[in-house]
C-alpha cells in the first residue's frame, strides 16, 4: 500500500492551493476555450482537494470532468467539494489512482497536469505524454506546468500564507534543500497559533524533480506536442496541442 504524503497537510491544503487557484482563474479560462465545442472529457491529473474543479467547469460547460487523485486524506476535501455542488457532482468522476494505471476515456478534449508533474520522474513523464497523446482529440490540449524553480537550489524559509480560522491563525512556511540529481527536498511546515501560542505544528518533506518549462515541452514533443507559453500565468505554464 502506497504511502498517503498528505495525511497530515491535507487539512490546510487549500490554505495555499484556494489563493493560487483564484490567481491562475482567467489564464485558465482563456486556455480552455479553445476546447468549448471539442467532444471528450476533460482529465485532471492531481486534482488534490479539487480547488481548480470550478474554474474548470465554468471553463467548459458541457463537458464531464475526470479527476484523479491518488490521496486519501486530499479525496475527502475533493469529494466534499464535488457532493457540495449540485452541478459538479453530476459532471465529475473522482478516480483514486494517478494516471499511471487509471482507467482513462478513450477521448479527452483536454488535459490538467497542474502542480504535480515534478512528482514523476523523467521515464514517468515520457510515458505520460504519450498516454496523453493517444487520448487527446484533435485541436483537445493540454495545460501543464512547473515549479518556478528549474534546477535544485537552497530556499530559505519563508512564511507563504497566514489565516485566521476562528481564533486560531494558521501559518504556512516552506523551504527547499537541493537533493541528488534533479531532486529538491520541500519542506512544508504548518504551525496553528492561538493569540501567538503554538498548539501544534508539523513539517512534511516531499521529493520534487526540478525542472524549467523547456524541458517539459522538449519532454511532450517525443510524444508529438507542440508547445506554447502561457504569458499572464502567476507560474511557469503552457499549452501543448499535437503537431
């Protein structure tokens, strides 16, 4: 059985991932655009605890929505999103596997790798493209991105987010530590104050291949994309179609 990274983290998940989805909402719509009137699914890899899930919808009306999470502990923030909303629970399918293995449409007018590729190694990577690529119709895409960082370096720590909840302030800091090869060490650490009193705090290190957006579209063309930039994206972003 798998290792669930985000047992602990997935309670203030979307502490960081409602600002960042808000940030990135009219980047997103104007992509998806393109694949309003295109028959086939829409897939989105990684959905976490679905925080794009409505962007998406709002993006494509008509279209049924995939999305694959492979945690536990983020399905519940995902699920309660979808059952929460009548129209998204009757549009989205929710798969606990990632793609590697999913049960995938045979169509998908276009395709979310949103702030997950640099969980898959190079070989990973390559034959994702490739499943993408038997599936995506033509004129579908797919939007990707990656980390602002594109090679493994020191991060100091930073605090990232702060909310108030009640009466406790939720804090988010992260920091980052290169590892071998392409790897970073991302360290997320959580502390919850109550009028500057700690009550509780944790940290999770995750691995993350670190890489530039060149790479990744250098990586998508071996399976036939072509890839174009996304200018007014808040993180490194772009569009792949077929060739």
């Amino acid at each position: 059985m798998e290792t669930d990274h985000y047992v602990q983290s997935a309670e203030v998940y979307d502490i960081l991932s409602s600002p960042h989805w808000q940030a990135r909402r009219e980047s997103v719509l104007s992509a998806l655009q393109a694949v309003q009137d295109l028959s086939g699914t829409i897939l989105d890899v990684g959905a976490g605890t679905g925080t794009g899930l409505r962007i998406i919808a709002d993006a494509v009306p008509n279209a049924m929505i995939l999305a694959l999470e492979p945690s536990a502990s983020m399905r519940v923030g995902l699920m309660t999103k979808v059952l929460l909303d009548e129209e998204l629970r009757r549009r989205v399918t929710v798969e606990a596997r990632p793609i590697q293995g999913a049960m995938l449409p045979d169509k998908l007018s276009a395709a979310l790798v949103c702030g997950c590729i640099g969980y898959l190694d190079r070989g990973e990577r390559l034959e994702m493209w490739q499943t993408l690529a038997n599936r995506i119709v033509p004129e579908g895409l797919v939007l990707a991105d990656v980390m602002m960082w594109d090679r493994p370096q020191a991060v100091p720590s930073t605090r990232i987010a702060a909310v108030d909840v009640g009466e406790l302030q939720y804090e988010m800091w992260v920091s980052g530590t290169p590892g071998d090869d392409d790897i970073m060490l991302w360290d997320m650490g959580c502390r919850i104050l109550r009028r500057e009193q700690i009550l509780r705090s944790f940290h999770v290190v995750r691995e993350w291949h670190t890489f530039g957006i060149s790479q990744l579209m250098e990586e998508a063309a071996i399976a036939g994309f072509r890839g174009e930039v996304i200018k007014d994206s808040p993180v490194p972003a772009v569009t792949l179609k077929l060739s």
